[in-house]
C-alpha cells in the first residue's frame, strides 16, 4: 500500500526564517495535497498540486510537486508565529479503491 | 457558506458502550469521508460515503460502521468500545469525493476519550 513520509518530523525556527517540509511517496503520486492543522482541530486545505512540475503558491507559502521523484516540497518564506502548526501531504492512491492518505505530519513551531 | 460541523465536539464514553457521531457537510457537497486521528498512527481513512453509498473503506474492524443520509448528513458508530478508540474523529466532505480535483474539507472533529 502506499505511503506517505514527511521530514523533517518536528522543526523549530525563530521568527523571519525561511523553512522547507518534504512529503515522499512510496508509489506515484495522483495528485498532491497540503494541509495545516492546529492542534486538536480539523486540517485547513492550503494547495493542491496535480502535475508534475507544477508549482504554487499561498501567501508566503510556497509548493512544488516533482512526480519523477515522487516527492512533493513546501516552502515557508519569513516565517510567523501564525504558520505554526502541523503540516499535513495528501495524496490519492488511485486504482479501484482511490482515497486520499495522509502523511506522518511536522510539527512546526516559530519562535518569536 | 457554513463549513463542515461535527457533532458532538467532545465525548466521554467507557468500554464496551456504543457511540454515534455527526457530520454536516458543506452544502452541496455529496462525499463525506472519515478520519480517525490518533499520536500513534496518524490519520487514518475509515470510509467514504457518496450518494448514500460507502464507495470506500479503510482497514477497520466491523465495529466501526457509517451512513449517509439524502441531506448527504453523516453519521459513524462505533460499538463494542475499546480503550484504542480514543481519538479525534474527523470528517471531510468535497464535491466528488475520489475526483483528483475534489479537495477535502474537514471539520473540527470530535474527541473520543474511552475510560
């Protein structure tokens, strides 16, 4: 089955820093979704990537899908105490059964 | 447009008792999927419904079991409770649902403590 790996798993950075989160898939990627979650509460929908390639942006985040590598990155330029969170990737598993799996997560904290 | 509410937002249960839980989707949105979240395990897909129809289902035990409703409302119980049952409970509806252009939305969850 396929699955999602993020990493860093935690990261601390001071306030103004820029940061960088990777989401690698074990399979092909169909599709790949970032998520911002606040502890204890629902996943907040940041982007959707669907070609490799592609790249977008929201705000001072920023997210790049490269299918080759199966491996999806999410940039934080001058980062606020407002982008802490956990950061979640998503991703279609395709076929018959399609859904959508979650990664393992990073926990990210800013330091004013 | 109002969200995805789930209800209720907190609940306290003891093993071996049942459990219902709510979700409205966003109007007009006919998927409603299921997450179960735990420190352990992550998020975790337990089932998708479309249409009233569950077109999806995660790798749970019988135990945990849905529907939805024409209003597209939907509910999940669970039965038999389990101290490993405690977690938070999202739903997320989306237009499509298994559509590579359907993005989820989540509520806020529910929290399933089990003593």
């Amino acid at each position: 089955s396929q699955e999602l790996e993020q990493s860093p798993q935690s990261l601390i950075v001071q306030e103004g820093k820029n940061l960088t989160i990777n989401c690698t898939s074990s399979k092909t990627l169909y599709g790949l979704y970032w998520y911002k979650q606040k502890y204890g509460e629902g996943l907040i929908f940041l982007m959707m990537l669907q070609k490799g390639g592609e790249e977008k942006s929201h705000e001072k985040i920023t997210a790049k899908l490269d299918e080759k590598k199966q491996q999806s990155s999410l940039h934080i330029t001058a980062s606020q105490p407002s982008h802490a969170g956990i950061y979640l990737c998503g991703s279609q598993t395709g076929g018959a059964t399609n859904k959508l799996i979650f990664g393992t997560g990073t926990l990210l904290a800013v330091q004013p | 447009k109002a969200g995805v509410t789930q209800t209720p937002r907190y609940l306290i249960k003891t093993r071996g008792q049942q459990v219902t839980l709510s979700c409205s989707p966003i109007s007009g949105h006919r998927s409603v999927s299921w997450y179960q979240q735990t420190p352990g395990q992550g998020l975790q897909f337990l089932f998708e419904y479309f249409s009233e129809t569950q077109r999806n289902k995660g790798n749970f035990p019988g135990r945990f079991s849905g529907r939805q409703f024409s209003n597209s409302r939907s509910e999940m119980n669970v039965s038999t409770l389990e101290l490993g049952d405690s977690a938070l409970y999202l739903c997320a509806s989306s237009l499509k649902g298994g559509s590579y252009n359907s993005p989820l939305h989540f509520g806020n969850g529910t929290r399933l403590t089990v003593t």
